[in-house]
C-alpha cells in the first residue's frame, strides 16, 4: 500500500467522526430545542440524521465504482445535504443562544416562534447557494507586468480555475462558461487546475465545449490536486483530444511574454517551485513571466524570482460561509484576490465550480478577465 493511500485511513477515520459527532450534536439540539417527548420520533429522527451523515461518503464511493444518473443524483443531493447541513447547524445554534438569552431575561418563549423562521432562513440561504453556484461572473483586473512586450499591453487574458467536471458540474454548464469567456475576447485563456473533479466515469464528453474557445494565442492548462486524485494520465488523455495546450513543468513562450506551468505535486510528495521553474529547459529570469501554479503557497520564494505574476486557485475562498475564515488563516490572507508587491503580483480566483456541496454562500464564483500593462 502506497504512503498516499496510508494517509487516506486517519484522514477518513477523523472526518467520519467529525460527521457523526456534528450531526449528533445537530439531533440532540434538535431534540432539545423544540422539546421533542415521543421516544419513536426521537429514533426516527437519529437513525435519519445519522443516515444523513455518512450520505456524502457512500455518494463518493457508489460515484466512484459505478457512473450514472442515479449515482449523479446521490452525489448532488448528499453534496447539498452538506451545505444545508452547515447552515441548519449554525441555526440551531443561533436558537440555542436564543434560548439562553431569552431564559436570562425572564422569557419562556415557545423556541418555534425563533427556531422555525431560523430553519426556514438556513433552507432559503442555502437554495440561493445552490442557484448562485452555477452563476458565475466576470472579475475584471488589471495587472502590470515590467517590461511586458508591447504586443500584450492592453490585451487580455482569462483565468479559468477549479470547474471541476464531473457528476455536478457537466457539458452544459462548460458551455456556458465558454459563452461568457468567448463574450470578453481573450488573447489567451488560462485554466489553473482542478478543471476535472477527480472522479471516475466518462469524462471525455465533457471537455468538448472547450473546442468553442475561440483565443488566438492558445489555452494553457495545468493540473491541481484533483487531477491527481483522477489520474494525472487520465486527464492528460482526455484534453489531447481538445485544442487545449498542457503545461507540465514547462515553459512557453508566446510572443515575448513567459508563461511557466508547474503541475501539482502528487499526493505524499513535495514540490519547491522555484526550484522546479529554475530548472526548466528554456526558463529566463528576466523575462516578463506569468507563473501558474494551482495552489498560493510559497508566496515569498515565488516573489523573489523575477515571477511579474502568478496565477492561482484551489481554495474556492471557503466556498460557503463561514469557511472562508479558515482558508484565511491557512492562507495567510492569499486565498483570495489580488495581492501587489514590489514588482510581484499574485491573483487567487475563488474559481468557477464547487466541490462537496453543489453551493457557494461564501462568495460567489468567476471568471477572471485580466488586462496587462
């Protein structure tokens, strides 16, 4: 057994645990709350929300070993249980904390007259979470780079991240991103991993509508951690058929402008970027260079490399509320956006697609137009 796969057991024996313990915490608030009596509902209601609690892990697996509609469906609605999930709970807490106010005051207030608007809040928060998730929208930004060539100033280039293919995310919604990215009239089209979402199934339909693309200096791809979870191969496979262009630890020039393409470490393995770029054949310093790396780490090495700007995704900054406060954190404030720095500038789009929940109540998801200067 692999190192990668060794990980896999503790990693899935914690989050299991996390699963049960909130989802028996979100029972027995439950339980609490609206004082529920009747010991054939109090039992209904647990093995129902425990069920639900392991929904999304058995989705992964019945998607993994056997691709269809019916799995597709499984994998959408556990995904979305998760979200709603997340924003019952933070319902129920806020009830809880009601409920303990109101009893400090003085109050016994039936917890229905609270703690049925609150639910009916979380379920509407969390539908326009899933209608939000499939709309993204045009970020426009403007980057300068030094000394970038005279053919690029003003021209621009778009950043796809993070669509993430498969069960959810299918033909028809590439085909919409492909209009809207068609609509902005780029010079050339980037897409910074995770295009795929690291599931099994008949993947090759999927990418057809990235043959729409119509950028006369190319699209450029390179892998994130997803990819590696599919099969760098595999992905690999499927885009040769497409007009798409892999970077794998390459460099290219197009038209005087560098652009270095670093593939995402695979799992168990490290990876120093500058480093790896450094050591490509072809790479010059003191080019005008766009780096894209799938992942904003290592922010200070890449800085100091003559890198004028790096392209990146991968955090989906926390994709629902309130996870974009961890993805802060462990990104030390590069999850997102547009950061400047001596002559260095790194962009982290919060991407197109979701993984998980089919939902994004965080933020919402784009498209990134950049124009150069």
């Amino acid at each position: 057994m692999k190192y990668a796969q060794l990980l896999l057991i503790p990693f899935m024996a914690v989050t299991l645990a996390v699963f049960f313990g909130t989802h028996y915490f979100f029972y027995y608030s439950i339980v609490a709350l609206f004082t529920v009596n009747n010991l054939t509902v109090e039992h209904t209601l647990l093995v129902g929300i425990m069920f639900l609690s392991v929904s999304f892990v058995l989705a992964t697996l019945a998607a993994h070993f056997r691709e269809g509609l019916i799995t597709r469906k499984f994998y959408f609605l556990s995904g979305f249980w998760l979200g709603l999930f997340l924003n019952l709970l933070l319902a129920v807490i806020c009830g809880r904390l009601i409920a303990v106010a109101l009893g400090w005051a003085g109050y016994a207030a039936d917890p229905i007259l609270f703690g049925g608007p609150l639910f009916a809040l979380a379920l509407a928060y969390s539908l326009y979470g899933a209608w939000n998730a499939f709309n993204p929208r045009i970020t426009d930004i403007q980057i300068t780079i030094k000394n970038l060539p005279e053919r690029w100033k003003g021209k621009n280039i778009v950043q796809l991240s993070d669509i993430h293919l498969g069960h959810v995310y299918r033909e028809g919604f590439l085909e919409k991103v492909v209009q809207l990215v068609n609509g902005l009239s780029p010079e050339m089209v980037v897409i910074t991993g995770d295009l795929f979402d690291g599931m099994d199934g008949n993947l090759d339909g999927l990418v057809g509508p990235l043959n729409g693309l119509r950028v006369p200096d190319g699209i450029y791809f390179i892998t994130g951690n997803h990819e590696t979870y599919l099969g760098v191969d595999k992905a690999f496979s499927i885009l040769k058929k497409t007009q798409v262009s892999i970077l794998d630890d390459e460099v290219k020039d197009v038209y005087g402008l560098q652009l270095v393409g670093i593939s995402y470490p695979e799992r168990g393995e490290a990876k120093d970027i500058v480093k790896s770029m450094e050591a490509l054949p072809g790479f010059e310093k003191d080019k005008p260079t766009i780096l894209l790396y799938h992942s904003p780490v290592q922010i200070e090495t890449v800085k100091n490399s003559g890198v004028g700007l790096q392209l990146s995704g991968h955090t989906h900054a926390g994709q629902i509320f309130p996870l974009g406060l961890v993805t802060r954190l462990i990104y030390k404030g590069y999850d997102y956006g547009l950061h400047t720095s001596d002559g260095y500038s790194i962009y982290t789009t919060n991407g197109v697609g979701t993984w998980g929940p089919p939902m994004r109540t965080g933020n919402t998801p784009e498209i990134v137009n950049i124009t150069l200067n």
